[in-house]
C-alpha cells in the first residue's frame, strides 16, 4: 500500500528505517509516462520507491509558470498507487520553507549558461530542493529524467563536489510516437502548437544524424529544422540550440570527438519546452 506523508514527521514514521536499498524519484507532479517509466526503473534497482510530489517556487522565476503549474495530486496519488510506490512526500511549501531561506546551494557558472542563462536563478532553487530532499528521504539512489540534461549533470556535480552519499542514475527521455518528449507541460498545448513544437525533436534528430561530419554540420543541421519552424503558424520562438559536454555543459566545437548533448529550448505560444539528444561526435579523416 502507497503511504502519503504530508510531512517530514509523517515520512520519518513510515519510513525510518526502510530495510533494504531505498530509491527517490522527485516529482514535480503531473505524473506521465516518463514519471512512471522512472518509476518503474527505481523499483527494478531498490527495495523500496519514495516519490516526492513537490512544485518548488525556489526555481520558478518571475513572471514563469508557477501559478498555472498542473497540480494534479490525486490523479498522481493513483499513479503511485498503481506503479506500487512505498511513500508519496507530498509536502505544503510551508513544509519545505517554514522560514525563509537563508542558505542555498548555489549552481555556480554551471548553471549560469545554457537553460540557466535563460532561467536565471532556477538551478539554484532546484538543487536547494534537491538538496532537502535528499537530506529529508535519505536515500540510497535517486533516478532523474535525462530529458533534463543540464538539471541532471548539475545534480551529479553537487553529489561529487558535496560528497553527498546518494547515486543519481539518469533514465531516457520517453517520447511520443511522433517524437515529442514527454513533459508535464505538454499539456498546455494547441493541437496546432503541439504540432508545431515537433520541430524540437526533429531538430535534434537531424543534427544527430550529421554527428559524423562534426560539430558545426550537426548545429546546421538542426538549426535549418528550427529556422522553418520560425516560420509555422503557430510559430516556434527558438531560445537556445547549443552542443555541449555532458558533464560540464561547456559548448564543444571545431575539431572536438566524443560524447555531446545536443540541447534545445523554445516557445510556442505561451509554452517553453526544452529537449535534448546526447550523441557521440566524430570528426570525418581527411584521406
Ligand atoms: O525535474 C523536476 O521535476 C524538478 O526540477 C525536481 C528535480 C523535482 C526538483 O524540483
């Protein structure tokens, strides 16, 4: 049976101690597929699944959608419950922040580029909440959605740089038939807009098509895909198209071989998505 903790005192009880490897799955909530496949994967790897159903206001920033969030917490609550999940932390922001904070983890210039030069401030208030959740569920691993790449490595980073004992396993994008990856923001969208935020994933599909020919053939290639988007009705407002290394999100380019993402954001309509494609560059010999 799915416990719900509304708060750390109610988790505790349930769950302290947990015999066995314990895995956390942080949610935001409106749990799709990519959640359960999340969760799925942290029941195949720990004895037991503690979810966190949280929307943290800490990484929203002004004028971004906290208030429109999908808050959905029962239909997640069945999602958890069929999925066979041990605890659901679901806690009140008052829970999370019974004061101000005074302290917080900083993202550093990590987070300062890519989504996080558009999103100033955001990844510090991820990992702060990241941060209490792992001191609050004291897991032994906790199992992150790669389709937030950048959010991903910059969890991995503060577990190295803080020496905090927990293992971050990343998981797949899940994705629609069509390419779309799944987001609980997807569902914000038109028919039309969702036809037109395709162009997202077709864009990395294309530059990963040329990771053969080197940095600058996959950034064209993608960028030709999002160009004509540019001009769709509804059209696609690009943010950002960068390739990256996984691990620092530092842009590679030139000459440079071995691992990439190839990361994406824009908006359509009032929706910002983002995706990415991790790919193996390689840079054609001269014969
Ligand atoms: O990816 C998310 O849903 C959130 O950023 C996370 C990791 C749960 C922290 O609020």
């Amino acid at each position: 049976m799915t416990t719900i903790a509304r708060t750390r005192a109610e988790l505790a009880a349930r769950t302290d101690p947990l015999p066995g490897t314990v895995a956390l799955v942080p949610t935001m909530g409106a749990l799709h597929e990519g959640h359960r496949a999340l969760i799925r994967h942290a029941r195949e790897i720990a004895a037991h699944v503690v979810v966190s159903i949280f929307v943290n206001p800490l990484q929203f920033g002004a004028g971004e959608d906290l208030d429109r969030y999908p808050r959905t917490l029962d239909a997640d609550l069945e999602v958890c419950a069929a999925e066979r999940v041990d605890a659901v932390f679901a806690p009140a922001v008052g829970e999370m922040y019974p004061v101000s904070n005074e302290i917080t983890v900083g993202a550093g210039r990590m987070g300062a580029i890519a989504e996080g030069a558009s999103r100033p401030g955001h990844f510090d208030g991820m990992l702060t909440v990241v941060m209490k959740l792992f001191q609050i569920v004291t897991p032994d691993v906790a199992v992150f959605g790669e389709k937030d790449a950048q959010q991903l490595a910059l969890i991995r980073r503060m577990v190295s740089d803080l020496n905090l004992r927990v293992e971050v396993i990343g998981f797949p994008t899940v994705r629609e038939p069509d390419g779309l990856a799944l987001s609980s923001r997807n569902r914000y969208l038109s028919a039309a807009e969702r036809g037109t935020a395709l162009a997202l994933s077709r864009a990395l599909r294309a530059g990963a098509g040329r990771a053969g020919a080197g940095s600058a053939a996959v950034l064209a290639a993608a960028r030709t895909v999002l160009d004509e988007a540019m001009k769709a009705e509804p059209p696609l407002d690009p943010d950002y198209l960068v390739l990256v290394d996984p691990a620092t999100f530092e842009e590679v380019a030139g000459e440079y071989a071995g691992p990439a993402v190839l990361a994406v954001a824009g908006r359509v309509g009032a929706t910002r998505l983002i995706d990415n494609q991790p790919l193996v560059l390689t840079v054609p010999q001269e014969v």
